[in-house]
C-alpha cells in the first residue's frame, strides 16, 4: 500500500511549482544582469571574503549525505541565487540607501494591506484563537509583528536622517508600532526596543569607538557576574536554564516553556546527537510529515516547520561545521560593523540595529541562512553590502592618505 506519509513526503520533495516558477525567474534574471556587470560582481565576491561561498560549499557537499538529496540541492539553489542577488545590491544606484528604501516602502505596502485585510476581511486577516492577533497577509502573527518591527526600525532611520522637519518618518513610525501592537507579538516589540537602543547607541553615543565599547562590554560582564554570584547566594546552585528564561518570558506574558519550544528542542538534539559533525543534511530535516521530524510530531502532536531556534537547526543539518561557520560568518560581520563605524556612523546604526534583530529572533526562530524566510534574505543583503561598502572607505582612506603624503612632500 502507499502509505500517507510517504505521499505527503514526496509532495514536499516536489515542491510548489508557483515558488520555482517565482524564484526561478528571479534567479535568471540575476544570472542575466550579472553577465553585464561580471567586473563588480568579481569585485563584490573579492570584498566579501570566502566565508559565504565556503558555507555555500558545506551545503553543496551535504547533498552526498542527505537523505533527501533533491530537497537539499533545491535548498542549495535557494542560497545559491540569493547570495548571486546579494552581489547584485552592491551595484552603483543600489548599496543602502535603494535597498532600504524599496524594503521600507514595500513593507509599508504590506502593512497597509495587511490592515485592511483585517478590518474588512478578519475571518481571514485576524487569528481569534490568539486574542484577536492580527496577522493580515502575512502567514502568522509572528510574521506580521517582525515584518512590522523591521519597518519601524527603517522609519526611525528615515527620520534621524530627515531631522525634526519632516512628517512622513514620524506617520511611518507610528503605523509601523501601531501594526506591531496590533500582531500581539511581545517578543517583536522587545526585539525592536532593542534594535532602537542599539541604534541610538551606534549613531550618537559611538557605542564602537575603542573606549565606549570596552566600557559597555566591561559594565556588562560585571554586572553579570555580580547578578549571577547574587543568585548563587540566595539559592545556593547556579542557574539553570528555566531560572534565566522564567523571569524574561513571564515579562513577556508567555509561559516557561517558550509554548513548546523548550520540548522541541529537547527532542531536537536526539537528532543532532546521531550527526554531531556534519548534520543530517541541508534543509533536509523539516520537510513535513513522514520525513526524519517525524518523530518530533509523534511527541508533541503538531509537525513544527522549524526548530524554533537557529543554532540548533543549522547544529542538527550542518553539524558542527556548519555552526562553526555560521559563528565566523557572524563575528566577522560584527568586527565589519566595528570598522565601518570610523566612516559612517548612521549606515553602522542600522545595519547594526538589523544585526540584532536577526540575532535575538533566532533564539525563538530559525532562519539563519536556511530558505527563503524575510530575515535570511535580510542578513545576507545586509552583510555583503556592509563589507562592500566598508572596502570602498577603506580604498578612499588610503587613496586619501596617498595623496595627503604627496602634497606633504611637496
């Protein structure tokens, strides 16, 4: 008999024709403007290290063992083509200022349908099991609250750069903040707290500068370290981990277990225990029912899309290396934030304000470099620019030096 599992797995193997019909024309054409423009393409691969295209590689190479290849090598031409899109954004006309204002208005344009949709269509724009969250065009609450917090962030950048003279920043702001409210998405609004902070931080404190930065990373780390020989004294043990996320979770109005995800990631690691070094294999665990998750719906009776934490997934399909370079590919990019703030101290903010965005909703999230989720396309677009951009001062301080030297010698 053919089994329902296996239909259901081979269905997902397949995939949708509309998305490969979608991505694949987008891919193409990326193929196409980058045969135009191979000299800055070279250029753009040059600036922005092998760290990427060596990550590209371990998922190229997990194809051999994976137990569903086809899955994997799509999941390759994903990253493949989003990386190549990446390259393209560090064309002349494009950098920060195109890609954040064609993100902050096509967001915009989401929000605004999104709301409508629920005003006017909320059997199908608003989720009544979650207090009336609304999640509009987007799949979920979650979704609808990052996409909104993200835009709140580029509104807030937009109306730094245009000062107290202009209102459309601040009306964007407010639409933004009004949306995240509306998705009922506590952890989006703690997110964008966050990013704002570190954004003012960046911008206007010079949170990088050599002096402020190790007074932050010392204050933090002994206030720490007094906050975690307090509680040794009162409880007598160090923390466990349900001590740490209790408090910040019951702030947040949600229960301990994080609605499920500790358990998941519980029966997570009894995969990531049988492939410690090199994972199960790219994008080749959450492929639906009857594929190797299975075992994890059996026990909490819903199939997850995800692990609910990017460590963890890329640790269970990339092993070790994967996570390795994951960790490198963050580090550089923070060091690359650090030294583009000598230039640029408002492209730092909000790059740097996106950066932690990605980080912290990974903790509850996956989409570190895995498909084609919002947020993996923002870390990548983001950080090649950054690099791209951080090469060009580099190239305009030292032609600068050179010919400050030569009048000199004059």
């Amino acid at each position: 008999m053919f089994d329902l599992a296996a239909a259901d797995v081979i269905q997902t193997t397949a995939g949708s024709a509309k998305t490969q019909i979608v991505y694949g024309s987008c891919f193409l054409a990326a193929l196409f403007v980058a045969w135009n423009y191979q000299r800055q393409i070279w250029q753009a691969f040059q600036q922005n290290g092998l760290l990427l295209p060596i990550f590209l590689a371990l998922c190229a190479a997990s194809i051999a063992w994976s137990p569903y290849p086809v899955v994997t090598f799509k999941r390759v031409v994903q990253l493949g083509g989003l990386l190549l899109i990446g390259y393209l954004a560090t064309l002349p006309g494009i950098r920060t200022a195109g890609l954040v204002r064609s993100l902050r208005d096509t967001l915009t344009l989401m929000l605004v349908l999104s709301m409508l949709m629920a005003l006017l269509l909320p059997q199908y724009g608003v989720d009544a099991s979650h207090q009336q969250a609304w999640h509009g065009l987007f799949w979920q609450k979650n979704s609808l609250g990052a996409g909104a917090a993200v835009c709140a962030l580029l509104w807030f950048h937009h109306a730094c750069d245009q000062g107290r003279g202009s209102r459309l920043p601040l009306a964007g702001l407010a639409f933004s903040l009004f949306m995240v409210l509306m998705s009922r998405s506590s952890t989006s609004l703690v997110i964008l707290a966050i990013a704002v902070v570190l954004y003012i931080a960046t911008r206007y404190l010079q949170l990088f500068s050599s002096r402020v930065g190790l007074m932050t990373v010392l204050g933090l780390g002994c206030g720490a370290l007094a906050a975690l020989q307090a509680f040794y004294v009162l409880h007598g043990h160090l923390p466990a981990w349900s001590d740490i996320i209790s408090p910040l979770v019951s702030l947040l109005g949600k229960d301990p277990d994080l609605t499920g995800r500790t358990q998941i990631w519980a029966l997570l690691s009894l995969s990531i225990e049988q492939h410690p070094w090199l994972g199960i294999g790219y994008g080749a665990f959450w492929i639906g029912p009857g594929g190797p998750a299975q075992y994890i719906a059996d026990r909490i009776l819903w199939m997850p899309s995800h692990g609910h934490n990017g460590f963890l997934d890329m640790l269970n399909e990339l092993g070790l290396a994967g996570l390795t370079l994951l960790v490198l590919i963050l580090v550089v990019h923070f060091f690359r934030l650090a030294r583009l703030s000598r230039y640029d101290s408002a492209e730092t903010a909000l790059h740097f304000g996106l950066f932690a965005m990605i980080i912290i909703g990974n903790f509850s999230e996956s989409t570190f470099l895995l498909g084609l989720s919002f947020q993996n396309c923002l870390f990548i677009y983001s950080a090649i620019i950054v690099s791209s951009t951080l090469a060009e001062h580099r190239e305009i301080h030292v032609a600068t030096q050179a010919l400050n030297q030569r009048r000199e010698a004059r």
